[in-house]
C-alpha cells in the first residue's frame, strides 16, 4: 500500500516509454519500412532485431499494464487488481 503510488507513476512512464521508443527507433532507421522489415525477420547475430522484439514486447506488456491502471484509477473493478 505504502508504494502504491511509485507504481501507478511507473505502470505510465512503460506506456510513455513503450510509445516514445518505437519513433526513436524508426527515426534512427530514417524508414518505417525497415523497422517493419525487422520485426519480419528474426536474426539471432543481429542487435537490432533483438532489440525491436523486446521493444516491441515491452511496448504490448506497458500497454496492458497502463490500461489495467487506467482501468484502477477509473473505478473499473478488481479485474485489474496485479
């Protein structure tokens, strides 16, 4: 209870951050094609591709806990209660 709060502020700063990163992404790889061509294929050797599918699931698991916050904050139910 005490870090309730910490939280709430953290559960939004993943959302902010799973949003703001993907443009960063792109914006470093001048194309949205490319970053879509990265999610297409996976390589192993290849930091990039690694790093646009922990972004990416960072961004789906940010999202879902943001929402489950919001849901909380709204009165929505216990549903969201983790």
């Amino acid at each position: 209870p005490a870090d309730r709060s910490a939280v709430r502020i953290g559960r939004y700063l993943a959302l902010a951050g799973g949003v703001i990163s993907p443009a960063l992404l792109v914006a470093d790889l001048y194309t949205p094609e490319r970053f879509f061509n990265m999610l297409r294929i996976f390589r192993r050797t290849s930091a990039m591709s690694i790093g646009v599918y922990i972004l990416t699931a960072f961004g789906v698991f940010g999202g879902l806990a943001a929402a489950a916050q919001l849901a909380l904050d709204l009165g929505a139910g216990a549903w969201a209660v983790w």
